[in-house]
C-alpha cells in the first residue's frame, strides 16, 4: 500500500486532525506521523492488527531528532480488516487526545512539546481517503 505525505502544513494546538481511509483485508498495520518532520514527530501513531509482535493493539510514541521515545500501548481496538476508519487527533502543549471509531478516546503525552503540527504521513495498511481539520 502506498501513502501520503503532507509537508507546509499550519495545524495549530486545539485544531482537529482528522484521518480517513478504509482498511483492506489482510492489513497487518498502518501508521498515522503528525509533527514537524519524519524526525520530528508529536506522535507516532502505529494500529497493529497483526505486527511486531503485537495483536489488535494501538502503539503510539513521539521522535525527536530520529530519537524514540517512551511507547504508549492502547488495547482498545476498533478497527476490523474489510471496512472504513476515521480517526481523530487534537492536541496541545501537554499531550495528544486520539479519538478511535466508536467514540473511545485515549491521551498521550507531547513529550515533544510541540505547540504546531507541519507535517503528515498516512502509510501502511490503509487506503487514504482523506486528511482534514478543523
């Protein structure tokens, strides 16, 4: 699966990020990157249905100069295999709110501290539909 890359972007803390697209069956993982750059990164989105390791579960994670940071696992898994998801993400100075289909909702810490979001990647095991804010 190919993805997207978007650069220039002006997403400012309190702005609503949203992230549509449909998952084909056989999808191992996909990946959502929101930061400043590909090392740069306020979160590090990763949904595994069936990668490194993990079943059915959600990593996220921050980079800082192409440093990891501390990984953040969420076991609540709304995605299935064959249909559409859109996911969203707010966040500020503090942290990242994720809201999953079905409403539930998770936070992560901005362990970057980065107050604008310029960049975005949607890759892996999606068909991109769309990226919007608000």
């Amino acid at each position: 699966m190919s993805g997207i890359i978007c650069t220039s972007l002006r997403i400012a803390p309190g702005q609503r990020i949203s992230v549509k697209g449909d998952v084909p069956t056989g999808a191992k993982s996909f990946v959502v990157n929101l930061g400043k750059s590909k090392d740069d990164l306020l979160l590090h989105f990763n949904a595994r249905f069936d990668a490194h390791g993990d079943i059915k579960t959600i990593v996220c994670n921050s980079k800082t100069k192409g440093k990891w940071g501390t990984e953040h696992r969420e076991t609540n898994f709304p995605f299935q295999e064959g249909s559409s998801a859109e996911v969203f993400f707010t966040h500020d100075k503090n942290e990242v709110t994720i809201t999953l289909p079905g409403n539930h909702q998770f936070k992560v810490p901005n362990a970057s501290g980065f107050e604008g979001i310029e960049f975005a990647c949607v890759e892996g095991d999606i068909v991109f539909k769309g990226l919007s804010v608000a």
